[in-house]
C-alpha cells in the first residue's frame, strides 16, 4: 500500500494518511462526537457507570469503555467495577476480564500444560531414540544387512546355476 495512505481501522475505508490520525475523516468526527458526549454526561450530569453514561449518550458501551480506559481525565472519574469472568466473585482487575487470583490460577493452568506438552514430547524423542538404536544393534551397517541376508540361505536348497546345459 501506498505510504501516503491509511485503511481505517473502524469502517475499513482507504484515506490519506495525516500525522497524529489513525482514523478516516468521517470516523474521527463522529469519535469526537462521541468524547464531547460522554464528557458532558460526566460533567454536567454527573452520571458515573460506563452503562449508564452509554444508556444516556447513545453511544455503544464498548466505545464508552474504550473512551475511559484511554483518557486519563475519564478514568479517574468513572467507577468501574467489572465482576470477574471466571468465579464471579471478585472485582475483575483494570484492562481484563478476570481477577488477580483467578489470572493466577490460568498462568499456572497454562503453565502446567505446557510442562506436560513438554514431559510428552521428550518421553516421544526417547522412544524413537530407543528405537534408533535397537535397529542399530540389529543391522548395524548395509554390508552388515546384506551379509547377513546371504547367510541365511539354506543348504538344502539346490545351487541355482545351470551346470548340466552349458557343460561340454
């Protein structure tokens, strides 16, 4: 793509990049739009929840949320209190959706998986290693292979070349 152009990242429309603007025209209006609602509805009417300053506004509550979580100024005056996903007990902790004991029961979650994916794949290599070398105690060369074929011929069987044809 040509340096001097940009896809938005909301609508997908193709615009001339300007420093400082990561959104088309029209997207960056209608953000603006956006703050200046969310702001007055904080200031002016004092309203605190994300769903309800989104309910009021009629903007979408993720934009809300987004709009809060990157503005300093927003931040501190918006209580947010998002319950944890997983146990629903505690208060999830800022930027996920889970609490500070439950995020540490996933990393040692993910963690436990990862030691055993590990304790499987080395346990695989010394199976194949094992096998490696019994085939090597086997045969442990081609020559070796091959003389060892021509060994096992018997001796009851009749010597294949054909002596009384071309006798003289």
């Amino acid at each position: 793509m040509n340096p001097n152009l940009a896809r938005c990242p909301r609508c997908g429309k193709i615009f001339a990049a300007q420093a400082g603007k990561s959104l088309c025209a029209k997207c960056n209006t209608e953000f603006l739009d956006y703050g200046d609602r969310v702001l007055d509805a904080i200031e002016k009417h004092g309203l605190r929840q994300p769903d309800e300053i989104a309910e009021f506004t009629g903007v979408p509550l993720d934009t809300v949320i987004d709009l809060v979580e990157n503005s300093t100024l927003l931040s501190h005056e918006i209580e947010q209190e998002r319950v944890c996903a997983a146990c629903k007990e505690r208060l999830a902790q800022k930027h996920s959706e889970y609490c500070f004991h439950c995020r540490l029961m996933l990393n040692k979650a993910f963690g436990d998986a990862v030691k055993l994916m590990g304790e499987i794949r080395e346990r695989e290599l010394r199976l194949k290693k094992k096998k490696k070398e019994d085939a090597s105690v086997l045969l442990p060369s081609v020559d070796d292979a091959v003389k060892h074929k021509r060994t096992r011929r018997s001796l009851h069987r009749p010597d294949p070349t054909p002596k009384s044809r071309y006798s003289p």
